[in-house]
C-alpha cells in the first residue's frame, strides 16, 4: 500500500503534467495590467469592464448585495469603482474569472450549484467579519473567502477516480468528504487548491488563506488574521448549515480564533453567529448563482 507523501507526489505529478487546466480569463489578466498602470483612472477601468456586460451585472449585483452593507443603490459600474474602489474591482475581477474558470465542472457527485452558493457565501460574511473587527483587508478576505475550496472542484474534473473514491467512502460511513482526502489523496483540497492560486500567480496572500483555511494557526504570521477571518466565515457556514453544502460540514472551530481575532469569548462568538444568521440567509436568497 502507498504512503501518504508518495500518493501526494503522484497527485501533484498528475496536476502539474495536465494541459487543460483552467488558465486565467483574459479579463483578469487585462484588468491586472490596467491597475498596474500608475496613470489609470476610473473611467480608464469602466471601459475596459464594460466590454462584457455579463461582467458588468455580476459587479452590480455584488455590490448591491446585503452582506456588503453599501447603503446607496449601486446602479453603473461607474459608481461601482467609485465607491469600492480599485482594489475592491480587482478582487470581484478575480473571484467572477474563477467562477467562470470552473463553470463547466458538473456531474451528479458534485452540486455546482451548492458549491458556488457556499463560495460566494463564505466571501460576502469573510469580507463582512473583517469590516465589523475594523481590518483593512476586508477586499481581500473577499476573494479569499470565495477561493478557500477550489481544489473540491480541481479533485472532481481532473483526479476524478480519487474523488469518486472519497464520495463513496463518506456516504457509506456518514462522515464529511473532506476526512478522507489525505487518506485516498495524500493532500487535502486547501493543498490542490492552492497548488492552482500559485499556477495563476495570484498573490500569496490568497494561496496561504486557501491552504490553511482549516488550520489557521499553521499560516504565516503576517496572513494570520486573514486567514482566521476565513476560517471563521466557514466555520459559521458550516455551523449554521446555510447553504446546505456537505464536504466539509463537521469543521471544527480553531479555538486560536479568539486570540488572533481580540474575540472576547464563545459568548460574543454566540452573539456574532447570531446576529449575522439572518444576514446569510438574505444573502443566500439575492445570489446570482
């Protein structure tokens, strides 16, 4: 029987020799240069975007969203940049081209539908707790929030007898997917999905939250609390059950949390839970997925 870091080579081998894996959508690539670009403007930014009015509604619809807490109807993408800025744009760019990247991925053992849901759920309350604890990075826990579980839908399209293997197991023994990914895999779905962040290049940032969105106090020092804010989202996702998605529903809360976060204790996390509750089930019934 193989071991553990030998089936994780081969999983790893098999990702790196496959020649069809999702490559970063042209706008995002675009957009990256524009910001890059010391001279840009806002209207510079609203041309480029406008050229894809699908782009454009998703935008629309994330800022007007219950979760982002923007009091005035957001209705042009003008405004849009204005108020969310540069920055914030870029990571809805990010998040909408991997949405797209893995749009296609489908097949009766994996509910796209529910997954995306859980994705764009786990952004909107990720960006929302970093807002309510006063973070500066609450754009990226964005992004970072809805790119957490993209190695469940890489493991399902291209190592799909493994993830076969792990559907079967959890449903015969009623556990979570996700207990046996190292068992059949060698790596876990935060390893496979950052292994894809850091083949776009995007910023390490994300890559750390990703591949310790369950084990936060594993990241590094300077992402530490990006990543607790992301592992909290899940947890209370998880916790709540809103959205009904399964891999990974037995999740256990990092107790680090409290420190890294200046929580005061399980009551005040009682508390949040409660009073963000509503606020994901609204979210839940206004998504575009």
């Amino acid at each position: 029987m193989k071991d553990t870091e030998t089936k994780r080579q081969e999983v790893f081998e098999t990702l790196e020799n496959i020649n069809n894996l999702p490559s970063a959508p042209v706008i995002l690539a675009q957009v990256t240069r524009l910001l890059d670009k010391e001279d840009t403007n806002a209207t510079d930014l609203s041309n480029l975007i406008s050229k894809d009015q699908g782009l454009v509604t998703k935008i629309l619809v994330i800022a007007n969203s219950p979760l982002f807490g923007i009091p005035r109807r957001v209705s042009t993408i003008d405004f849009a940049i204005v108020i969310l800025g540069f920055n914030q744009i870029k990571n809805i760019v990010i998040s909408l081209a991997m949405m797209e990247a893995f749009k296609s991925i489908k097949g009766k053992e994996f509910d796209q539908k529910k997954f995306w849901q859980h994705s764009m759920l786990a952004a909107y309350l990720s960006k929302k707790i970093a807002d309510d604890l006063g973070y500066y990075f609450s754009g990226d826990a964005f992004t970072a929030g809805l790119l957490h579980d993209l190695g469940i839908p890489l493991i399902f399209k291209f190592l799909n007898d493994r993830y076969i293997e792990i559907y079967n197991k959890s449903k015969e023994t009623g556990s979570c997917f996700a207990k046996y990914e190292t068992e059949i895999l060698g790596a876990t779905h935060a390893d496979i999905g950052r292994f894809l962040i850091d083949k776009w290049g995007l910023p390490e940032s994300l890559a750390e939250v990703t591949a310790f969105h369950h084990t936060p106090a594993k990241c590094r020092d300077d992402f530490k609390e990006i990543t607790f804010v992301v592992h909290l989202a899940d947890y209370i996702l998880n916790f709540t059950d809103i959205g009904g998605f399964d891999w990974d529903q037995s999740l256990e809360l990092d107790e680090g949390v409290y420190d890294a976060l200046k929580l005061s204790g399980s009551e005040y996390l009682d508390g949040l839970i409660e009073q963000y509750k509503p606020l994901i089930e609204e979210q839940l019934n206004s998504t575009f997925i």
